[in-house]
C-alpha cells in the first residue's frame, strides 16, 4: 500500500493554511534557527502533506530531501511496544507477568528511599511487571531527567552508551536501586531498552531481527534500522554544529556503523514516509496494505490512559506529559478536549524524539502529523507549533 498524495481540500484540510505552515517552517530555516525539516500531515489514508525545507546537512549545504535518513530516539518506543504486544496476543507473555519472569536479574530489585540525607535500601513490595515496562511506572528513570543518588549512578555507569549488548546492559541497570516502588508513578525511564530484552529473550531473536522480520518488512518500513548503510551515509539528517540559541548542543548520536546495542528506547533510524506507514498502520488499528499485525482492539487498548490517578514522579517527566494527557502502552495519550496548551482531540495519542522529531495521531478526525528534523534543543517549540499548524487547517 502506498499512501497518494492529493489535494488537501479532498480530505477537509485548507491548502492555504498547509502552505502556511511550509512558509512558517522556511521562515526558521531563513533565521538560521532549523536546519531544515520534513513535514507529512495524512488524512483518510491520503497524503495532504509531504513536502521539506532547508538543508539535509548544515555542515555541506546539500538540500533537505524527502527520504532523509533521521535519528529518530524514542520514536523508536512505539515500534517497540508494538512488537511486544504482538508476542501477548501470540499466547507468549503476560503483561501481568513479573519482569523477573523473563530477566533474572530483576528478581531482587530494591527501592532507594533518602532518609536524613542518607540513601537506604528496601526490598520492592511488589515486583515490576511487564505492564510497567510499557507504561514507565517500573521504578525506573533516565540520568537526564534529574540529579537524585540513583540518577547520578546511571550517569556513572554510562547507561546511555550503545558499546555492550542488550543483555549487559540489562544486567547493569537491574544491579541499580529503583527511585519508587513499582507501579506507584509515572516516571519517563529505559524502561523500553528493558522490554527490548524481554522480546529477545521470549522470541529467541535479536531485537533487531524481530523487527526487521515482523514489523518493518511487513509494513514495508524499508528505510527504518539502527544505523543507515553506508550507502546512505549522505543521506542522513543533521543538526547544527552549535545551538542556533546559544545554549549547549546536545550530540547526537553515530547512526553510520553498527553499535552493539539495540536501544528500544531510542536506536532508530527512519524517514518520513517509512514512520508515516507506522502511523496509517496504527490509524488503521493494526493493519496495513492487507498485512494485520495486531489485533483492532489491542491498539485501542495500547493508546489509552494507563496511568489513571498515578502521580508523575519529577518534574522532568512532567515535562513530557502535558496537562491533560495520560501514558498508554508506548504513547501519550490526551485525556481532555481542554486543559493542554496544544489543540486535538481527545484520544489523540503522540510521542516525539530527543533530537526533534514528533508525531501526533488523532483518530477521531482520522488524521496524522509527523515532522522530521535534527534541531535538539528547540524540539519542543517545533513540536507544538506544528501540532498548532496542522489543526488550525482542519476545516471539516
């Protein structure tokens, strides 16, 4: 299947105002503030949107092209949860299931409690489950989200670094104290990179070759890896050498060799149209092209709220999950029409990438946005300017 291109207007979208938003997006290009950017809105199946702006590569001037090769980081989680929850409707797992069940090394997790200044040790009341891996309320955290004693350990360890397998560094990060009891907060986590393993260790393949095998060949995902072929080296997206707002540039990562981990929560390489396909999959509940990878009722399941009355952990993951919105199983999810400073319906379910790519889904208009670009430190502007954009063309 591949989805066609055609005039906004077919599907109930102003031409004028999806113009507006290219001229926005070359404004920012012109104040040397975005490298430059893909852009794809889709509606009933079809294109309304795909057009770039700017360069592909700030560094050598070459133009930004529609197949642009992008770091898309936690783009990356919903691939993932996809191919677990596949393995539950195969009968292979439980998300009621301990995580321990699976990996070991999680059998003994303690939980770090600061008492007069002083980190103790307790023992988890109830271990992590499957469900918490997918939903971030497993007692785990990222370093960058904060600078608690157990933050700092994963900053010590290096738990960012792609240099030891999958399976070390599940080993490595069970030997850390969870920052609360499991099941008891949301707290934004490499959570995903844990359930990474689980799927290798349940499906007897590497992570990667689950999701060459099951998900991206099928969906046809052709461009999509965790790292781009040499090849494709000039094709690959990148952002400023210096922060256009003067602040410290985040390094992205290496995507042109192959790195001994699989990050689930973060190792992807896309482009525009390949996550596109993704997202018309799950639009469609779970199919594509006559291809069903999951069942219509297991995606409904996955982009509703699973948090409930949880409280959010810190004020980092905080900032990931706007007012309004819950967390799924791999997707936030908005809860309320109000309440969030961005426009969209309620259910619409989105996530986005530490170094700028985002994604929105709303299935009550049947709609998707996704813009692709590599300017780290103003993702979150473009994130919501261009959910803005894209609604205010909503005419029907």
């Amino acid at each position: 299947m591949t989805l066609e291109q055609i005039n906004p207007e077919k599907v109930g979208l102003c031409p004028q105002r999806m113009q507006r938003l290219m001229d926005v997006l070359q404004a920012e290009v012109d104040k040397k503030r975005l490298p430059g950017a893909v852009a794809v809105v889709a509606r009933h199946g079809q294109l309304a949107l795909f057009e770039s702006v700017g360069q592909l590569n700030p560094a050598t001037g070459t133009t930004m092209m529609h197949d642009a090769r992008f770091r898309i980081y936690s783009m990356t989680k919903p691939i993932v949860s996809v191919a677990a929850m596949m393995l539950m409707e195969e009968g292979q797992l439980l998300l009621a299931d301990p995580v321990s069940r699976y990996l070991p090394e999680f059998g003994a997790q303690q939980v770090a409690t600061l008492v007069d200044g002083a980190l103790q040790m307790r023992s988890v009341s109830q271990p992590a489950t499957l469900h918490d891996l997918l939903r971030h309320t497993a007692g785990m955290t990222y370093e960058f989200l904060g600078s608690t004693p157990v933050q700092r350990q994963y900053t010590q360890l290096r738990l960012g670094s792609r240099e030891r397998s999958l399976a070390d560094f599940t080993q490595q990060l069970a030997s850390l104290p969870l920052i609360f009891e499991p099941g008891s907060a949301f707290e934004y986590s490499r959570a995903t990179d844990v359930l990474g393993r689980v799927i290798e260790v349940v499906s007897g393949q590497s992570l990667e070759s689950f999701l060459q095998e099951r998900i991206l060949e099928p969906l046809g995902m052709r461009h999509t890896a965790f790292h781009v072929a040499e090849q494709h080296h000039e094709w690959i997206a990148e952002p400023f050498a210096r922060d256009p707002d003067g602040g410290v540039q985040m390094r992205v990562m290496d995507v042109r060799t192959q790195a001994a981990m699989a990050s689930g929560g973060g190792g992807l390489t896309s482009t525009a149209m390949d996550y596109a396909r993704f997202l018309q999959f799950m639009l469609n509940r779970g199919e594509l092209g006559g291809v069903r990878l999951l069942g219509a009722r297991t995606v409904d399941f996955m982009t509703t709220d699973h948090l409930g009355e949880l409280a959010v952990f810190s004020p980092g993951s905080r900032s990931l999950l706007p007012a309004g919105h819950g967390f799924g199983l791999g997707f936030a999810v908005r809860k309320h029409l109000g309440v969030a400073t961005v426009p969209g319906s309620a259910g619409t379910y989105f996530w986005a990438g530490l170094a700028g790519t985002t994604f929105f889904v709303d299935p009550a208009l049947d709609l998707f946005g996704i813009l692709m670009l590599q300017a780290p430190n103003q993702r979150e502007y473009y994130r919501m300017l261009f959910r803005n954009m894209v609604y205010a063309a909503v005419l029907e």
